[in-house]
C-alpha cells in the first residue's frame, strides 16, 4: 500500500507553510510539495511582510527569520512624466519590536519558513509537479506527481499551488480566470551599497522605506510601481492587469524599464547592479474572484484562492492568515475522523469571519471601478500634477485666483459633472 498522510500540502509559499507548520505542530503526519528547486524559487512578491499574521504562527519570529529592513515609512507617490505628488507616513515606533512590517527577499524567506516546518516534522519534497487530485467517490483522496509511482495519499489535500490554481481548476473549483482578474508582476532586485540606500532614502542600518507610485508608472494604465529597501540592494517592480496590457499592448519588461528610466526614479537606483529578475501572476479580482474553497477532503489557500487585497498591496499577509485557518480546521477534523466538506467548512466559515474577507469585500468594486473608468490613472493624476505645479510656482498671480483657476481648468477638461461622478465612484468603490 502506498504511504498515506493525515495531510498533502501543495505549494511552499507562505500559505502552504503556514497550514504545513500548524498541522506538524498539532503532530499530524504532513507532506508538503514544492515544484521548484527549493521554496521561494518560484515566488515574487512586492517583498513587504507583515509582522501580525507571522507572529501568530511562528512567536518573535524576527529574532530568526532572514529579514531585510523594518519598514519605518510608507510613501504614496503620484507621478507624470517629470513630476510627482507625492504624501506618505513616517514611524520610528514602527523601527522598535514588536514591528509592523519588513521589507523581505522571498527566496531568502521561504526557504527558512520551510525549514521551520521541517523541524516540526513536515516531509518536504521540492522539485516535484503535482498533475492532479486524486479522487474517489466524490472525495479527494491524494494526489498524482510527476514522478515514478508518484501517487501519494492523504485524508486532506490542501491547494496553495499559486493564483492559477490548475489543481482548482481540475475540481471544478473555478474556471479559468479572466484577464482582468489577475494582474502580471515584474520586479528586479538591484545591488546597491547600504550607505548609498541609506543616503538616497534618508534611512539608518535598521530602517526600510516603501514607495508604491500610481500613474506614469504604468503609462496610466490600472496597476501600480514599487520600490522598496532591503539591506544592500533595492526592490523595483511594475504590475498591471493582463487586461490593460492587452488594451494597451504593452509588454512588462517594457512597463519595469519605462520605471527604472523614469527622472524621478532614475536618481534612486543610479550605479546600481542588476542582481535577479521575476515575473509573477497576481490575484487582482478580489472578493468576486475568491474560488470555492473547501471540498470532501480538500481546502484551498493563500492566491489559489484569490486571497490577496489589491488595495491596500496585502497577499502574504492573508496567505499565512488562511493557512493557519485551514490548518486548524483539519486539526479540528481530524479529532473527529471526519474529512467532509461539511466538517472541513470550518475554515470557510472562519476565513469568512475574519478580516481577510471583511477586506476583500470592502473594496469589492475597486479594481472594476478604477479597470472602467480609466481617466482615474491618465488623466487625474497628470491633472493632479499640473495643479500643484500652478499653485507652488510663484509668479505673482494671488493664491486665491490661482485656486480658482485650477478648478476651472479641471472642470473645463473633464466637465463639472464628469467629475462629481468620477469623485463618486471612487469613494464608493473604497469607503
């Protein structure tokens, strides 16, 4: 008889790890599957890791973990062609334990969240494809990998295989997703000395900036730029819906170095190595997009599930989050001896009560919203610039006439009306 385990983990992001830890932990027998080289080598992420969500599962965590910075400052950048709005937050509270977030080198963090679970008892196998779930009489009981006499059983198969889930897929789970659903990441690490990072980004040895930049970025297009500070090198990526790429036709790699040439971004990675370069598929639909996640014998996590909040750039967060959920719901089935979809919707039913999908349903319009009003991206924000570039320039024209002509030259363009309803829709895709 083949081996057989209380649970399969597929996938050793921060999902699948997270659900693989907590069930070795509980001392249920887990195998987890990873189809790269190792955990993290197949993964990109803005590199942004919240503190809340990792402690839970693993206590101080950061006195271990390999981590880049604590972020200290978050700052929202609204950028033209030679210009750019921009406003943000500042915390050195934010600097001192317990943190709130750090900027993170996924390969590097993966592998040793991986390692944890190991230790707690998880069998990981990397490079190995799992093709398909293997189910009988309407129950997953296993799974088919690509090697030799690959067939491994289980009581619990868990899907954290990633935001194109195919094992979802197979079940019937979801169809395939639509363009505007998912959104293409390019980022570049780029090796740079700490003392120039620290000099460009007014920061410390210990201290991490974000910087997420709206408009121009994109070619006004709907998705978003970052840049964010690790210890000796720089984050720098580009991301929007497959949709607007292929409204507008335009290639990612083109998207990252329109970025990196940008006036306003070119100063901050001047003299800087290119070190690696990833592309990834991010979930982008939210609380819509968001699969059936629970099936006799079967649970899906983290991006298979559409877990991530656009918005607010949270998905690793949510990953670990949900896969603490399902962990503890298989827990909880397995003192029973029941692996039902009934039993297992214990971690629908919490997952649904927590803030993961409070958040998701609160921006449930957004990304529809702002993919169908496009004057969001191309022509606000270029306005937005233009304004501050009347108001700030001194040439003798009283402040109160330079309002008034602001507001005449946004109304003349866009129409009083257009942009009444345009500031509308906005608010109630985000309030």
């Amino acid at each position: 008889m083949p081996e057989k385990f209380d649970v399969i983990v597929v996938g050793a992001g921060p999902a699948g790890t997270s659900c693989a830890y907590t069930c070795a932990k509980a001392g249920l027998k887990v195998m987890q599957i990873e189809r790269g080289e190792y955990p993290g080598s197949k993964n990109v992420m803005g590199g942004v890791l919240y503190r809340k969500q990792m402690e839970e599962i693993i206590p101080e965590f950061w006195k271990d973990a390999p981590l880049e910075r604590p972020v200290i400052e978050q700052r929202f950048w609204m950028m033209d062609q030679e210009s750019v709005v921009t406003f943000g937050y500042k915390d050195l509270e934010w600097g001192k334990e317990p943190y709130n977030n750090f900027t993170v080198l996924r390969a590097k963090f993966d592998q040793w969240f991986a390692s944890k679970g190991v230790e707690a008892g998880v069998l990981l196998i990397n490079e190995t494809v799992v093709n398909e779930c293997l189910v009988e009489n309407g129950k997953v009981v296993g799974v088919k990998t690509d090697r030799p006499n690959g067939e491994v059983y289980a009581d619990v198969v868990v899907l954290a295989d990633g935001v194109n889930s195919l094992l979802g897929k197979q079940l019937g789970f979801h169809k395939e997703f639509r363009p505007d659903e998912v959104a293409l990441t390019v980022m570049e690490v780029i090796n740079l000395p700490k003392e120039k990072i620290n000099d460009r980004f007014n920061l410390a040895d210990d201290q991490g900036c974000t910087i997420e930049i709206f408009g121009d970025s994109t070619k006004g297009n709907l998705g978003t730029a970052f840049i964010y500070t690790n210890k000796d090198s720089i984050n720098i990526g580009v991301g929007t819906t497959l949709s607007s790429m292929i409204k507008a036709r335009i290639k990612p790699y083109d998207l990252l170095d329109y970025l990196k040439t940008h006036p306003m971004v070119k100063p901050l990675i001047d003299g800087g190595e290119p070190a690696e370069y990833l592309a990834h598929l991010i979930p982008e639909g939210g609380y819509y997009s968001v699969p059936k996640v629970v099936g006799n014998g079967v649970v899906v996590v983290g991006d298979a599930a559409q877990l991530v909040n656009a918005i607010h750039r949270e998905g690793s967060n949510m990953a670990m989050a949900s896969g603490k959920l399902a962990a503890e719901a298989i827990v909880a089935a397995k003192e029973k001896g029941d692996y039902s979809e009934a039993t297992l919707s214990k971690y629908k039913n919490d997952l649904y009560e927590s803030f993961i999908i409070k958040d998701l349903k609160k921006y449930k319009d957004a990304t529809h919203t702002f993919e169908n009003n496009p004057a969001y991206f191309k022509d606000y924000i270029p306005m937005m610039n233009r304004a501050m570039n009347k108001f700030f320039s001194v040439d003798g024209t009283p402040k109160k006439d330079k309002q008034k002509e602001i507001i005449r030259s946004v109304t003349e363009e866009r129409g009083t009306l257009s942009v009444l309803k345009d500031v509308y829709k906005a608010w109630k895709a985000v309030k």
